[in-house]
C-alpha cells in the first residue's frame, strides 16, 4: 500500500498547486494542476483495488477503468456525461496549458473545480 500513497500525496500537492494558481489568476496553471490532480487521484484509486494503474494520461479512459474494476460503471458513465465539457477542457488543459497559446477563463477553471472537488467524491466513496 505505501508504494501507492505517494499517488494520493502528489495528487493533494497539485490540487493545492492549482488553488495557489488561481488565486494568483494564473488560470492555465491551475487548468494544468488540476488535469494532474485528477489523473492522480484516479491512478490511485486505481492502484488500490487491482496494485497497479493504466499508463494512459486520459481521464475518460482511467475513470472507465474505475468503474469496471469497481463495478460502478453506470455511475462512471453518468458522471461522464454529466461533466463532459468540463473533463474535455482538463484533457485539453493536459497539452494546451504548456504548448500552445489556449486561455483559460476563471469561469472555466472554477467549473473544473467543481469537476474535481466531485471527483475526488465519487472517489472516496468507492
């Protein structure tokens, strides 16, 4: 188990990372924080129930991984539809935040936010 926490512990530090980002409106910073944040957390999650977790970067991908091997996945498949939008904006935030000239609005990074703050939920519930 303590080879995974490490995981859940640079999960919390980008999530704060992204706090700190937008308090001070750097907006693709935060989008970027909390992108990883989210992987994180669900390769965590993850790693706790099958020891290891997919290489994959996407977070449609890892949370379809979730809900099979937590057999939730008509929850995943809601939360994925109800939070399209806004887990397409943390994909893009992945790439865009670093290489490209993309804003973010304060709107968008407050729902992505939301997003991850309802994540990290639906997580702990597991």
């Amino acid at each position: 188990m303590a080879k995974i926490d490490f995981l859940k512990k640079r999960a919390d530090e980008f999530f704060n990372l992204a706090k700190s980002s937008f308090k001070e409106k750097y907006y693709n910073l935060a989008a970027f924080n909390l992108e990883q944040a989210s992987q994180l957390y669900l390769k965590y999650y993850f790693a706790l129930k099958a020891k290891k977790y997919p290489k994959t970067h996407s977070l449609e991908e890892l949370l379809k991984g979730i809900g099979k091997i937590y057999q939730k996945e008509r929850e995943v498949k809601k939360l994925l539809e109800e939070n399209a939008s806004v887990i397409g904006d943390l994909e893009q935030a992945y790439l865009t935040s670093r290489y490209l000239p993309v804003e973010f609005s304060k709107k968008r990074i407050e729902n992505m936010f939301e997003f991850v703050e309802k994540l990290i939920e639906f997580l702990k519930k597991l």
